[in-house]
C-alpha cells in the first residue's frame, strides 16, 4: 500500500466511513473563522492573488539590485533577498572565513553602503521584501530601516519579514552566531523594538523549510516549527509582552513538495494546531494572533540537475499545492538552482508559473476547494495527529530549546532523511530522470557563474570605508552596544546608531560575541 511522506497509508478509495465522528463544525469552521482550517481570511485569492515573490540575491549589491529591478518590471509584487554565507554568519567579505564564500549563494552586504546600493531606486513605500537572514537578522532590518529614512519613508510604512528564527538554524541549517538563550533575547528585542517602530512589520518568519529540506517529513516540519514558535511566544512572554501585542506579526515559511494532497492537508492541519494553541495555552483574544499566516517556497530539495526541464513541471505542481493549501506569499524555484544560481530566463520563468496559477486557472475563485474532501480531511486528520504526537514528545523534554540542545528533533529528521535516500538508492522511491527515465546523455546547458573578483572588490569598498569614516563615533556606538549586551536594554536602539556611522556586520556581530559567546555545538544524545 502507498503511504504519504509523513508515514500514513493512503487508502485506494476514501468514503464516508474515513471520517467517522467527523464534525465539518469542529474541524472546518468558515474561511477567516476559528480554527482557520479553510484558510485566514474569508475571501482568500478571490479578491486579490497571493503575494509573488521571487527569492534572489547573488554577488555585489550593484548586481542583485538590477535583478530586484527586472523581477518588479516583470509583475512581482514583494521582494525576498538572498544573503551570502559570510553575512548570514556576521562576518564582513575580507574575514579570513569568509574567503571564498563572497557573493556565492546570496548578496553581501557588509555595511550601510552595501545596503543604499541594494535598494537604489526601490520605493520602500512600496514594496514588501522577505530577507531570509537569521543571527544578524537585527542588523539587517536596522540598515533596510536606516535606507528607508534616507528615502524619506518611515518605520510604519515598511512592510516585510526577516526569517530571525534562529532556533531553526541549531535544527537543521547551521548559520547560527551565539548560544540560545542571548538569541532568544536578541529575538525579544526584535519584537518590541518592531512593535513601536516598525509596527506592520512581520518580525518572524519561523521557518520549517529548511528542516523540509534537511529530511523532515511534513509532520515533522510543521511540529517542530509550531515548537519552536511556543519557544518565542513564551520568551517575548517572560520579556514582559503580552500575547497579543506581538502575536499578530508572526508568520511562518514551509515547504511546499510534489506530494499534493499531503502538502494541501499539512498546510491545512497547521493552521488548525496553530489557532488552538494560540488561544486555549496562551489565552490570545485578538483573532490575528490566531491566524497562521505564512510564506511557502517549492520545495529545492526535489529540484535534479539531471533533466533540469522537468523541474518546471515540479515547480508548478508544488506551487499548486501551496494555494490550494492557502499560502499567503509564494516563491517558485527556477528550473536551473540544482545546477547553480538561476538565470535571468530562469527567474522569469519561476515567476510566471505563479501568474499562470493566478490568472488562467480556476483554483483562485473559490476559497479552500478541498473543504470535504474524504481523502484530503482525512489527511489533514493524519498529519494534525502526527505532529501533535512529536509537539508532545518536544515538550516532555522541556520545550523546544532543551531537545535541540539535546539533539532530538535533528535526530528525527536526519532518520526520516536516511529513509528518503534508501527509498531513492533502492528504486522504490522513483526520481523521474534520476533512478528512472534517466537519459544516457545530458544536454549541455551553460550555468549563471559568479565572477570571484567580486571578493576582491568587496574588500577593497570595506578598506575604503574604514579608512573614511568616524573612528572616535565609531568606538563609541560599539562601546554603548557592548553595554546594552551585557545588561537588560534593547540592543536595537544602540545597534542602530553604529551601522549609521558605518559599522560593518562583522564589527556589529563581534561586539555581541564579545559578550554573549559563540554558540558550540554538543553531541546528540539521541
């Protein structure tokens, strides 16, 4: 018998008798009301489409800044920028671990002036933009802000999402700067500097993708990422907030897999868990802190640099599966990212599988069109069961913090990989053009390649800029960061004030370690 990716048999015929003591009333409720099974809002995609946006960033800020210009001229509606492995580590582009790494998988933006260049002629006003940055997601936003300013644009007219969850990086992705508890705190801070300055910004985008990407099952995505957002809940809790000052501003990311109706049920079962936690554990009233609004990306994962055409198909059947699942934001791979970073032709091509979605199919007229189905509420019943059972095993471990530090979740997920890759090795798991129909000869295909001369030029704006700007400023905003580190205020306000007088990521972030530590790994014990 088949089985969905979480472990649950899929029956050859669903019926009646699949949803024995089935309450449409309990499990369903109306589109926009509690428990959100069908959807946020009552409406859906049948006023307006999901936000499109495209993932990019690669090289210089000059270069990613011209590819954000031609996906706006091409119909995107937001932003998501990809940063390089150096930046998302908070080190500048001439650290000694940074060789190499320069411009390579995302933007690097080592200072305020990388940032101007990022966003020149952008109306911030405008546009929403996703940064998918995590340890130094603070200075991230405080330059996107302080480039704003300069534009004439205030702190509660941006829009956006920085990832900033960091848990997620000790799981399952690695770019992690310090230890738990000084991010966590770091992550409050966020929180409550963005509620008075910044308040329609969404200052966490708690992420399950990246876990999907490691090896997670989809209940394993959605259960460890709804653990971790009860870790930031209750760490803004203890920072004195209450729920539904800040409830409301969180948003999640998942992955969205080829497996179509399992993926529509997970999305729909997290929305469900999501909504019952937020108001029978926390007590929330408002109903937008109920709401599970979150972005989705095709799943990289499944993308093959063999037969790298049939990635489009791929593509577009995940993304049908995130609205049909009832995404609010989406963002599609291009067809050539197993292979390297994509193209121009590429990107467009990713952004135009969405609008075909929005605009020649009738998925977007009505809201939640699996509502009853006997196969996919059954799944939904399966995989909201699933991921409740591993919450509950997080908890009896003490929460989110003490099983990553006790290794349980990468654990689980690195042995739901080992099986995804047996099944793969063995044929039972069939890769179309990989372990099955495979060509005997690939056809050439000529990659985007990154110049390396961009590290050299990078180094050479950072030796320009120290020796041009304020030293004795410069000394003293670090000196007042410090401080605000080693005691209780908020890092944001003094983070701020050095990136303006063009601290570099690297300085900012070795400031910080300078008090809280760098985060060590430990063994699992699981």
């Amino acid at each position: 018998m088949a089985s969905t990716e979480s472990g649950s048999p899929i029956e050859p015929v669903y019926g009646p008798g699949d949803l024995t003591e089935w309450d449409p009333e309990v499990k369903l409720g109306e589109p926009g009301a509690y428990p959100y099974t069908r959807g946020i809002y009552p409406t859906m995609y049948t006023g307006k489409p999901w936000t499109m946006r495209q993932y990019a960033g690669f090289g210089t800020a000059a270069e990613s800044n011209a590819r954000y210009r031609q996906l706006i001229a091409g119909g995107g509606t937001g932003l998501s920028v990809a940063f390089d492995l150096p930046t998302q580590m908070g080190h500048d582009s001439d650290a000694p671990l940074a060789h190499g790494e320069v411009g390579k998988v995302g933007v690097a933006v080592d200072s305020l002036d990388d940032m101007r260049v990022l966003f020149e002629g952008i109306p911030l006003d405008r546009v929403s933009t996703s940064m998918t940055i995590n340890a130094p997601a603070a200075l991230l936003l405080l330059m996107y802000q302080l480039v704003a300013e300069e534009q004439g644009v205030e702190g509660w007219q941006l829009t956006g999402t920085i990832q900033n969850d960091v848990l997620k990086e000790y799981i399952a992705r690695g770019t992690y700067i310090f230890p738990p508890e000084p991010s966590l705190r770091l992550t409050a801070d966020i929180f409550r500097y963005c509620r008075v300055e910044m308040p329609r910004w969404n200052t966490i985008s708690i992420s399950g993708y990246h876990m999907a990407e490691a090896g997670a099952s989809p209940a394993q995505e959605i259960a460890f990422t709804l653990a971790d957002g009860i870790a930031y809940v209750r760490t803004a809790l203890a920072a004195g907030m209450a729920v539904d000052e800040f409830a409301p501003r969180l948003s999640f990311f998942f992955v969205a897999r080829t497996t179509l109706l399992e993926e529509v049920a997970k999305f729909r079962a997290a929305r469900r868990i999501w909504a019952g936690i937020m108001r029978d554990t926390f007590g929330a009233k408002d109903p937008k802190s109920l709401m599970l609004r979150f972005h989705t990306q095709t799943a990289g994962v499944q993308l093959t640099a063999q037969q790298p055409e049939l990635n489009l198909v791929r593509v577009a059947v995940q993304a049908l599966g995130a609205v049909l699942g009832g995404t609010q934001s989406l963002h599609t791979n291009s067809f050539d990212e197993a292979i390297a970073l994509p193209t121009e032709k590429a990107a467009r091509l990713a952004l135009r599988t969405q609008q075909v979605l929005a605009h020649e199919t009738d998925v977007p007229h009505t809201v939640d069109p699996f509502a009853g189905s006997y196969a996919v509420e059954r799944m939904t019943d399966d995989v909201e069961r699933a991921a409740l059972d591993l919450m509950r095993r997080v908890e009896d471990l003490g929460g989110a913090v003490a099983a990553i530090e006790a290794g349980f979740q990468k654990a689980e997920i690195e042995r739901n990989a080992y099986r995804i890759a047996t099944e793969t090795d063995s044929g039972e798991r069939v890769v179309v053009g990989v372990n099955r129909f495979a060509l005997a000869e690939e056809e050439p295909y000529e990659p985007l390649r990154v110049d390396p001369a961009i590290e050299t030029r990078q180094r050479e704006a950072l030796a320009a800029l120290r020796a041009d700007r304020d030293g004795p400023s410069l000394a003293a905003a670090l000196a007042s960061l410090r401080e605000a580190a080693a005691g209780t205020a908020n890092v944001l306000y003094p983070m701020k004030e050095a990136l303006r007088v063009r601290a570099t990521v690297g300085e900012v972030c070795n400031a910080l370690r300078e008090v809280w530590g760098a985060y060590e790994p430990t063994g699992s014990t699981w």
